[in-house]
C-alpha cells in the first residue's frame, strides 16, 4: 500500500514538473509569484 501511495506521488510530480516546462504555464506562474509578492509587500507598508 505505502509503495502504490509513492508511485502515484511521483506520477502526480512528474505531471506537475512536465506542465510547468510549457513556456504559456511558466508566464501564468510568474504572473501568480508577481501577484502574491505585490500582496505581501502591500501589508507591509500599511
């Protein structure tokens, strides 16, 4: 059962790691890390 439970881990990461090497995925990623940095840098300054 612990075996079965890694192989699914390790398919659902190499789905992950393989849709995130699409460039039109990367740019939605950067654009999702810019957001949250200009979240977090709002609450700062207040």
């Amino acid at each position: 059962m612990g075996m079965m439970k890694k192989v699914a881990a390790l398919g659902v990461a190499k789905k992950v790691y393989d849709e995130a090497r699409k460039p039109h995925n990367q740019a939605k990623i950067k654009q999702a890390v810019q957001q949250v940095r200009n979240r977090r840098s709002q609450g700062r300054s207040s």
